[in-house]
C-alpha cells in the first residue's frame, strides 16, 4: 500500500510539474506577443485620436474620427509613397535574389580557388556603417545622372541586400543533397539547368524567407531614400512619415504619423501573410515531390 501511496504521489508531481511548464511556455508565448503586437495596436488606437487625445493613453479608440487619416493620404500623400516603396522594394528583392542564387551555387557547389576568402569579403561589406558608403553613391548616382530617382535607390539598396542575401541562399544551397547534382551532371544538364530546375523548388521556402526578409529590409530604409531622391514625386514611405512633421511646425502632429504609419504597414502585414502561407506550404508538402 505504501509503494502504491508513493507512485500515486510520484504521478501528482509529475503531472503537476508538467502544468506548470506549459502554464509558463503559455505566459512566455503570450509575453513576446504582447510586445510584439502592443506597439501596432497603439499605433492603430493612436491613428483615431484628435488634439490632446493624443497624449492621453487609451487602450480602445476614443472615436473613430478618420481625419488624421485623410490628412496622410492628403497633405502628406502616403499613397503614392507606398507606390514607390512597393516598386523600389520589390525590384531590389528580384535583382538581389537572382544575383544572390547565381553566386550561392558557385559558392557551395563549384570548387575554384580563394572561395573563402571572397565570400568572407562578401560578409565584410555588410560591417560598414550605410554613412560611410552614402558620399561615394551619391556621387556616383549624380556622375551618372541618377540622382533623385527610385532607380538611385534601387541601387544603392543592392549594396546592403545583396551581401546578406548571398550568405542565406549559400547556406541553404550546401544544405541540399549532391547526388542529385551528380545525375544532373551525368544526364548532361548545365549549371543554369541544375540551378533552375532542379535545385530551385527545392530551394523554394528559403528563396520566399529570405526574399521576405530583404522587401522589409528595403521597405524600411530610410538614409538612402532620403538622401538620394529629394523630389515629392520620388519619395519612400518611410521618407514620407518623417517629412509628416515638416506641417505643423508648432505642435508634433502624432495622430497623423500614427496614421501614416498604420497605412504603410498594411502592404506589408498582407504580403507576408501571403507568402507565409507558400513558404509553409512548401516546407510541408515534401520538397522531393516538386
């Protein structure tokens, strides 16, 4: 009776100890949420509010007033900002992922010499500061008169992407198996082949990861989009808010920021809901059966 006493007291214990693991993964989860989300909510409730409604917290909209709203989209014109980004944002993630699955498959499948060395090299840009490098592109972009357009800063983004995106795709690209590289090779297909049709839906889920992570890197520039495209016409999204104070020179007008803010930020929310759903899709389904 007693061994039985002590195994029932055994289980208490354990099943116990089991629930408060799972009670503090749950607090743990619901922590990172709440400081994930909490800003976007503010911002959204903040959106809504009018005159000294602004700095009084409020955890719901005290109305839902939709003036500081049409001043983004008026006096600030965010609309079009959120055009440019899309486009610049978009182009920069397209030039850099082809650059970057091109150079990921000489980096981990072609043996030449110096290849550590120069992906290292590769790796080093990204340690410079983007204001060290912001004289010699301007320059540059005047020289050849790109200056104040969205194709400066297109290619002034590839300089920061690219780097990082090729470190990505090569890790992922030594990751896949070299036997099917090898009957390739034997069936006489080319690199480009090899590259393109066979390892890339393979590689599908990385390429839609590290794709997102660069239109957001791009997306959320600011230096280079506000130092070389100076003209309305030409502005980011990100340029856009910070010129929002430039309005009311006498009071900072938050309600309108927030606004802003909470419109650009949709595009993004929705593209990456979207390519999550693939990216998990992909990673399910089984790479083999692409």
């Amino acid at each position: 009776m007693r061994e039985m006493s002590l195994e029932r007291v055994r289980k208490r214990i354990a099943a116990s100890l089991l629930a408060l693991r799972r009670t503090a993964f749950y607090l743990l989860v619901a922590a990172i949420v709440l400081v994930s989300v909490f800003p976007l909510y503010y911002a959204i409730v903040t959106s809504f509010s009018n005159g000294t409604q602004v700095y009084i917290p409020y955890y719901l909209p005290p109305s839902l007033d939709l003036t500081n709203f049409s001043e983004a989209v008026g006096r600030a014109r965010i609309l079009p900002a959120i055009v440019n980004s899309l486009f610049v944002a978009t182009a920069v993630v397209a030039v850099a992922m082809t650059l970057a699955l091109f150079a990921a498959y000489a980096f981990a499948r072609v043996q030449f010499r110096f290849r550590r060395v120069l992906l290292f090299a590769i790796l080093l840009t990204t340690v410079f500061p983007q204001v060290a490098i912001l004289a010699g592109l301007f320059e540059l972009m005047r020289r050849f008169e790109l200056y104040n357009s969205l194709w400066a800063i297109i290619l002034s983004y590839l300089p920061l992407l690219v780097p990082f995106t090729v470190w990505l795709m090569t890790a992922y690209m030594r990751a896949l198996p070299g036997e099917l590289e090898d009957v390739a090779i034997i069936d006489g297909a080319s690199p480009t082949t090899i590259l393109t049709r066979i390892f890339l839906p393979l590689l599908w889920p990385a390429v839609v990861a590290t794709g997102l992570i660069a239109f957001i890197a791009a997306w959320n520039e600011f230096l280079f989009a506000f130092t070389l495209a100076v003209s309305e016409s030409n502005r980011t999204s990100s340029v856009a808010i910070a010129l929002i104070w430039g309005y009311t020179p006498h009071d900072t007008p938050w309600g309108t920021i927030m606004a802003a803010s909470v419109l650009v930020t949709i595009p993004v929310v929705f593209i990456v809901l979207v390519f999550q759903r693939r990216m998990i899709d992909g990673l399910t389904a089984g790479a083999v059966s692409g």
